[in-house]
C-alpha cells in the first residue's frame, strides 16, 4: 500500500464535462460575472463611507444607503447564483461543488440582514456600523471562497490538476 494513501484524499473535479458545458452555455454565467465585480465595488464604496462615519461621525445616511445598497446587491447574487446552481448542477444549492461557499454565503446573509433589522429596530448608529463592518467581513471570505473556486476551474480548464 504506498505510503501518502492517508495523506492524500481523492478529489473530485469541479466540473464533469456535462456540468462545464452547462456553464459555459447558460446565461446565468455572464450575470454572475457581472454581479460580483460590481458587488465588489459597491462594497469598497460603502466600506469607505462606514470606515468614513466609524472615525469622523459624518456620512450616517449615505452609509446607511450604501450598507441597504449592498445587501440588495447581495441577495440578487445569491437568488441569480441559485438559478446557475440549478442550471449547471441541476439543485439550486449545496451542490457539492459550491456546498461550503453556500453555507458561508448564508451566514453573510443572515449578518447582511441582522444589518437591515437593526437599521429598522433604530438601533444606535455605531452598533448598526460595528454589525455591518461583521457582515462586509464575513463577505470577503466568503468572495475569497469563490475566487479560489474560479481560479481552481481556470486551471482544472487548463489540464493543470
């Protein structure tokens, strides 16, 4: 028996064939690639406007917009990101594939929207910033997942692993 057999778990491609052809066909591709570079801006922006209010106290409602901006941007993603799941692996979740960049990418909802529910109960301001800044945390791991997953597809396209 050689010697890495525990060392070294089987691993599945990201894609089957049939499951890339799926991707490379399906409209919902292109929105994603749309989507999340443009969620990555609106995220910088706001991310600047909390940082902004979190030091100087100015700007509460154009952070307010920005955090409310960025969470709708959030859910389109993740209900157009559903629809991709269905179309390229046939369930609209958990596809083993993406199983963990979705169970993060609820947590970053749940805080999104923890987000919303404070702005709505009038919570203070700051404790309504600390809760966002969470959220936009969790989000970038959760876009670190993804990018890593892109960057596993580009180079399982390219036959390197």
């Amino acid at each position: 028996m050689p010697s890495d057999t525990f060392t070294h778990a089987p691993s599945r491609q990201l894609y089957t064939p049939e499951e890339r052809a799926r991707r490379d066909a399906t409209v919902w591709t292109t929105v994603q690639g749309v989507l999340a570079p443009l969620q990555f801006l609106v995220f910088l922006v706001s991310l600047a406007l909390v940082v902004r209010f979190m030091i100087t106290g100015a700007g509460y409602d154009l952070a307010t917009a920005s955090i409310v901006l960025k969470t709708l941007v959030l859910l389109t993603i993740m209900v157009t990101g559903a629809i991709w799941e269905k179309v390229v692996f046939g369930q609209y979740l958990f596809a083993p594939a993406f199983f963990w960049e979705d169970v993060f990418s609820f947590a970053v909802i749940a805080l999104h929207l923890t987000y919303v529910w404070a702005l709505f109960a009038g919570w203070p301001h700051d404790t309504q910033m600390w809760i966002a800044l969470a959220a936009y945390a969790a989000y970038v791991v959760n876009a670190a997942q993804f990018l890593w997953k892109l960057r596993m597809a580009r180079l399982e396209s390219e036959g390197r692993l």
